[in-house]
C-alpha cells in the first residue's frame, strides 16, 4: 500500500516509477499512513479531534470520580473500580497492541492543564537536573506499591482519589512549567505507554524526508505563529502569539525515531506547513533494533534512567501480577515470621526492593558479566546493561498484556450491569434494571490468549537481543545473545506460572 | 456525611491490622457477629439508595459448609435476629456474592427458612480469592436491611 506515493509535493519529484532507488526509497516512508484514510483520516486532521476526544474521556472521569465518592463503596459495583482497574488498563495496552498511544492522545488530564493555562501561563523551564525519567520513575514505582498496599484495585473512594491526585499534579505542573513538562517528565501512566508504544504498529512520522530537508521554517517544532502584519512584526517572529504548537515533547519530526516520548497530540501534524507528517505504518518493535540518537532522547542506550525505567516496566510486570496469586501471602508470612514485623509496608517494601532492584540487579549483572566474557572485552558491565536492557521490552508488555488482558477479557461486560445500577441511583432505571449475569469471556478461552500475549512478547525479546548482539561485531553473536535469551525464557516461564496460578485477587489479606 | 460512614465501614472491615488468611476465615463467625454490631454502618454502604428504603438493625450470623469455602457450591446457613436476640421468621433473605475486585460476575442465592430465624441455600463462589457476601433480608412488613460479610481466601479445590 503506498499512498503516501499519491501525496503531490511527493509525485512532483519522485523519479520514474519502476526506477528501482534505494535513497528514494530511504526518504520516502511507503507504508500505509492513517490520515490519509477517508473519515479516520479526516477526523484526526482536524485540529480540535484531540479536544473532543479528551472531552468526552474527560466526562466519563468526572463519572468515575463522583460515583467513586459518592456511589457504593464495593469495588464491584463501583465505576471508578470497575473501569480504572478492569477496563481502562486492558483497553490501554491492547490498543496500544493494535494501533499506538491513544490513551495519551484522548488524555483527560489536559484539558483542565489547558484551562489552567489560559488563567496562568507558566513561566519556567523544567529544571535541567530532572530532565530526565528520574520523577516518573519514582512515582512509576510509588504507584504500583500504593496499588498493593492499600488494595486501590478494592477500594473505590481511593481510585477516585488517585483520580483527582493526578488532576491537580498534571495541572500544577504545566501551570508552572512550561511545554510539556508533565508528559514528558513527570507522568508514570506516560511513560508505561510511552514504553509500551515502542511495540505499536503506527507512529507519527514524516513522509517524505526531503521536504523536511528544504523546510526552512521547522513549524513541526517550533510551532507556527501568528502571520506578521508589518515589517516590525515580521523582525521580532519568534516573539508573536502561537497560533498551533509545535512538538512539546521536544521530537524534531526528521530526527524523530519511534513513539518513546510521543503523546499521539498531532501537534507536529497540524504545525507542519509542508503537510508532511503522518501516522504510518511500522513494524511493531523494530525501533528497538535502532542504536544511536534521536531527537528529544538522546541516545537511550546510553542513558541508565532509560535502563531504570525499562526495569521497573519489565519487572513491575511480573510483580503486579505475582502480587495477585496466594504465594505472595507466603511470601509476606515467611518475612514476617523471620523478622518479626507486624505492620504490612515494611514487608511490602522488602518484596518490592527484592523484586525491582536486588533480582533485576542480579539476573542483569550476571547476563551481562557472560555477555562481556564471550565477546572478550572490557566494557563496563553497566554499558551493557544499558544497551541490551531494551530486549526486556516485548516480554515485559506481553506480561502485562496477558495480566491486564486477563481481567479486562474476563469482566469486558460486567461495566453494563455496573452502569446500570449507578443510573438507577438517580431514582429511575433510565438504563434499564442491572443484568448481574453478565460477565466476560470464560477463563479458559482467555487462558491461551494470556499464553499467546507472553510467546509473542518472548520471541519479540530475543530477536532484539539477537539484532543487538550482532550490531557490533559479527563474531560470537549467539554467544553473546544466549545469556539474554535465558533472561528472557526465565521471566516467560516465572510469567507462565503466577498466570497458571489462580489469582487470588486478593483485598483484605495484604491491605491490614 | 453519609461518605463518611462509608468510609469508616471500609476501615471496618478491615479492622485487625495484621489478619493473616486461616485465622481469619476460622474466625468467620466472630467476625459477623462483630459485623452486625456495626450493621448500622453497613446498611449506609448501599449509598444514596439506603435513605429511600426504611432500614433496620438486625444481627446477621452466616455460616458456611465446608467452613472456609471453596471454589462451588458451599451451604450456606443464616441466623437472623433482631437486637434483643429474638429469631425473626418470615423474612426473604437474598445473598450476593462479590469478589473484592471489580469486574466478577456476582452470584445470587436466596435463602428458605427452615426453622423460625433460621434461613440455608447454597451459594456459589465462581472462582479462588476475596470474597465478600451481601445479605439482604426484607421483613415480613416491607421494611429492609443489607449487611456485608467478608470471605476472605476462598480456595480452588
Ligand atoms: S515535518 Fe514539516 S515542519 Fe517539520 S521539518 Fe519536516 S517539513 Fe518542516
Ligand atoms: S507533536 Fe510530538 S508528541 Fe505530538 S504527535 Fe507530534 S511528535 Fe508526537
Ligand atoms: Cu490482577
């Protein structure tokens, strides 16, 4: 399919069909590009599509957050429950599986971030020494402990405060930050996409490099201002009014290289003068297999926030999902019994230490140290950590697609029965009278999807880890490719069993 | 207000800071008698409907058999009384079985009086883990209450 051949500016200089041309075929991105499609495509490219989408995700949260102080405090029978930990995170990542990063794009906590800037326009920059994944990093892991510690997934008055947390966090931020600092810095559910996103079919790029090449105003970036209306104007541009944004997350289109960083905001779209950006058609991952810089990053594989992040996106999987199945209560016991404890974080803090830093660090030394052995050299060991980190990417999302895609498959329908029980508690049943029967997909049939999830993610980790170990050199690349290949069969098999576990989905027990 | 007391039932039930999985479930039975103390409470849980419903106290002791449940069927026997301890007889009472996190299907039982006070039936639990049980009684003159019983740990056979 290559209608971006059909683009004008395109034909225009293209040579001779059937003139075979490799630096053509270097520029100009063939694949199937969304916005070129009849009514998605049109809908996308109008400028306000991002509005409404966040508009009506944003009414859904104002739903979920009165419901979840106002309405039953049963987790099952409660939306902001039901649809934050049931719906929300599976539709996340199989959307992500099936297109890209849509949930950034229909984001609802910009919308209040936009009014709020209107009334208060930010005045600083982020500071240099947190331009990094460091913040979100932390409140990644904060997140996933405050899940388990106080059971957020039983308790609905909690989830809505979460809810309103991340309201006012995402609007303080960008109200005195400029850019979009809270995206790119601040946000964990950002940058579990952003990571997640590395594995989508679709991406935001440009069609045709060399219209980039002879672009002389760079709109994409720097936004598109407002026309000058006199000499005078026209000397001090940079200074008028914006009228369309340029990239806020600091992704120069023709160095832009895959999703990491890209909220989906179609800024760069609307910005661009040449109309020369789409969202194309890729093949999921293989932006993993690229080594060096790229815009608004830098070089990840040289940046250990990027291999901390990776760790606790990898990890986190398996440990959110462990975290649902009875051995964590002996696990909890044992520590308990052992060191006497009687209050619940101190041990929750262990497992979460020994899961998140001491394994990750271990099993990551040691592939590394053999990796470092057969190739005969002395990089430092973290070097290669940093560079093969990135193969834990497909196992960890199909981890956590098989977890979440669990309980998503198997509670898919409960959300109508939910709903129509919150409407009856306006006085009429204006959606009818709640059918408690219906469920989800039967376990069995989610089972082999959840084992499906986890091969392809495993295969996804050692063909990168295969393509990293024969960048460099072309000697022993199986050799240095095994230990990272049994990294990855260990976390699938660790993964194939809690799945095999019944989860226990625990409330009471862990959450004293 | 009202959220208030939602709040304070959350923390209820979940009151012994520590309650490891057997202690609590073999302790099933003191626990709903504690429950019913604070029944009160648990009639607010069902929000903004329980104001249009006229409610009363009732103690509330549910047994199961086998004691700690399993993933199945489990017999289910309820003692109601009034707070002076006196069996109430001719009430309906309905059970709803929920697990603690959202998205599980509900299972639904009622229950048929055996002797005066004393309702049995069987409830199904569909799968392993957290449980907890609503029990709705409507009195023979129309008036109702709702308590919630938790069955912490059901296991997979
Ligand atoms: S994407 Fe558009 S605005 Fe950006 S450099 Fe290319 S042609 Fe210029
Ligand atoms: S403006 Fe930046 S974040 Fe938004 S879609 Fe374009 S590249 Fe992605
Ligand atoms: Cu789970």
């Amino acid at each position: 399919m290559t209608v971006a051949l059909t683009s004008s500016n395109i034909k225009a200089d293209a040579p001779s069909p059937g003139a075979p041309d490799g630096a053509r075929q270097q520029r100009l991105r063939t694949s199937f590009d969304v916005l070129r499609l009849p009514l998605l495509g049109r809908f996308l490219r109008w400028r306000y599509s991002r509005m409404l989408l966040q508009s009506c995700v944003l009414l859904l949260s104002l739903v979920m957050i009165g419901h979840a102080f106002w309405g039953p405090q049963l987790a099952p029978k409660n939306l902001a429950a039901l649809l934050t930990w049931v719906h929300f995170r599976g539709l996340v990542v199989i959307v992500i599986l099936l297109a890209g990063n849509l949930f950034c794009m229909a984001c609802p906590f910009m919308l209040p971030r936009e009014i709020a800037r209107r009334i208060h326009a930010p005045r600083w920059d982020w500071p240099q020494k947190l331009r990094n994944k460091w913040p979100a990093i932390i409140l990644f892991a904060m997140v996933l402990f405050a899940y388990e510690l106080f059971d957020l997934f039983s308790d609905p008055w909690w989830t809505g405060a979460l809810i309103v947390a991340y309201f006012a966090l995402a609007a303080i931020t960008d109200v005195l930050f400029r850019r979009a600092s809270f995206c790119k810095y601040v946000c964990p559910v950002g940058q579990f996409n952003f990571v997640c996103s590395t594995m989508s079919p679709l991406e935001v790029a440009v069609r045709d490099r060399d219209v980039c090449g002879n672009c002389a105003t760079k709109d994409c970036i720097r936004g598109v201002h407002q026309e000058a209306t006199s000499s005078k104007d026209a000397f001090t541009k940079g200074a008028l009014p914006l009228v369309q944004r340029g990239c806020e997350l600091d992704l120069f289109q023709p160095r832009k290289r895959g999703n990491l960083d890209c909220t989906f905001c179609l800024d760069c779209v609307y910005a661009c003068p040449h109309d020369n950006v789409g969202i194309l058609t890729r093949l999921p991952a293989e932006e993993l297999a690229y080594e060096g810089t790229r815009s608004g990053i830098g070089t990840p594989e040289r940046r250990f926030d990027f291999t901390a992040l990776t760790i606790v996106f990898a990890f986190g999987a398996l440990l959110n999902a462990f975290a649902m199945i009875s051995p964590v209560y002996a696990a909890e016991r044992w520590i308990a019994d052992v060191t006497g404890l009687r209050t619940e974080w101190p041990i929750l803090a262990a497992i979460f230490a020994l899961a998140l830093v001491i394994e990750p660090a271990l099993l990551l030394g040691a592939a590394a140290s053999l990796t470092r052995f057969f190739s005969r050299s002395d990089t430092p060991l973290l070097s290669i950590i940093n560079r093969y980190i990135r193969s834990l990417i497909p196992i960890g999302f199909g981890v956590w697609l098989a977890h979440y895609g669990f309980h998503f498959f198997t509670g898919l329908l409960t959300v109508i029965p939910v709903a129509q029980n919150a409407a009856k508690s306006t006085g009429t049943a204006w959606l009818g009278q709640p059918q408690w029967q219906l469920g989800g997909l039967p376990e069995t049939v989610v089972y082999p999807l959840e084992l499906g999830f986890m091969s392809l993610g495993l295969i996804g980790s050692w063909m990168i880890a295969w393509s990293i170990a024969s960048q460099r050199s072309s000697n022993r690349i199986a050799l240095r490719f095994a230990p990272w290949a049994a990294l990855h069969l260990l976390l699938y098999v660790s993964a194939v069993w809690i799945m095999n576990q019944p989860m226990d989905m625990r409330g009471t027990f862990l959450g004293g | 207000m009202e959220n208030d007391s939602m709040r304070t039932d959350g923390v209820a039930k979940r009151l012994p800071t520590f309650p490891w999985r057997t202690e609590f479930v073999s302790d099933l039975a003191r626990r709903s008698v504690f429950l019913a103390s604070v029944g009160l409470l648990a009639l607010m849980t069902n929000g903004c409907s329980s104001d249009q419903a006229q409610t009363v106290p009732v103690n509330v002791d549910l047994t199961f058999e086998p004691a700690e449940p399993m993933v199945g069927d489990s017999k289910v026997d309820l003692r109601l009384t009034d707070p002076s301890g006196n069996p109430i007889e001719n009430a309906a009472v309905t059970l709803e079985g929920n697990m603690n996190h959202a998205g599980m299907k509900p299972s639904f039982s009622e229950l048929s009086e055996q002797d005066p006070g004393h309702y049995s039936g069987t409830l199904e639990f569909t799968m392993g883990g957290d449980w907890f049980v609503l029990v709705d009684v409507e009195m023979p003159d129309g008036t109702t209450a709702q308590q919630q019983i938790d069955v912490p740990g059901v296991k997979v056979p």
